[in-house]
C-alpha cells in the first residue's frame, strides 16, 4: 500500500499542495501521519477519489464535427466482455462494425434496436477497385 506525500497528492491530481489540504480539511480526503511526521493520504483512498471524480464533462451540443461520413442506423447486435465491447449497427444497406470498450457501450445506452450515428474517418478507410 503507498502512502503519498500531500506534495506528491498534488502533482498526481495537477493540483496545488492547498488545493489538497483544502480537500483534506473538507472531508473528501483522509489525511494519515506518515513515517516522517507528515501528513499524507493512503494511496487506494486516493485512487478511488480520482476514480469517482474521473466523470467525463457533458459536451453539450455540437453544432460541427470533423467527421464527414457519418450514417445513422440502428444497433443489430453487440457482443460485451469484461473489457471490450463489438457493435454492429446497420445503416441503409451498409453494415458496420465498431470495436469499444464495455464502458463506453453502457455510457452510450447502446442495445440492440438502438438508433445510432456511426461516424467514419477517412484515415480507417481501406479503398478496393471492383473487377470491371
């Protein structure tokens, strides 16, 4: 089990040494007494603080998006394993294939029967010529 300095709290969460204390003197961290004499903070307390905090910001609305192919479909099937998620969405006559993490597919709500907007990036795009 690490125990971390409050400095080194600090340069983990790219905050100030106060800005810990001050979480410290809030309750949302637990300061320990550390071999030197200091005050430092258990190492699992503060990784699941920075896990619980780690909530990606709402977007909110674009109004633009740098992906120019974009298809809206529905969501046919999706295959989850503990970390790494397979969804398959058709769009018009166009099946698509979209490999994510597990989280990000509970995130998104995504099940079977799902509207959905698959976006592409051209630099993922393999082009083939037909036989004529």
């Amino acid at each position: 089990m690490s125990n971390l300095r409050i400095s080194e709290v600090a340069a983990l969460m790219g905050v100030s040494d106060d800005t810990v204390r001050r979480y410290i003197d809030l309750g949302r961290l637990t300061a320990i007494q550390l071999d030197s004499g200091r005050k430092g903070v258990d190492g699992r307390e503060l990784a699941e603080f920075l896990r619980e905090g780690a909530e990606a910001p709402d977007p909110g609305t674009t109004v633009a998006s740098s992906a120019r192919n974009r298809m809206r479909g529905i969501v046919t099937r999706i295959v989850k394993d503990t970390v790494m998620a397979q969804v398959e969405m058709q769009a018009g006559p166009f099946r698509l294939v979209s490999l994510m993490s597990r989280d990000a597919v509970d995130e998104l709500g995504l099940e079977v029967g799902s509207i959905a907007v698959a976006s592409v990036k051209s630099t993922h795009v393999v082009v083939d010529v037909p036989e004529s």
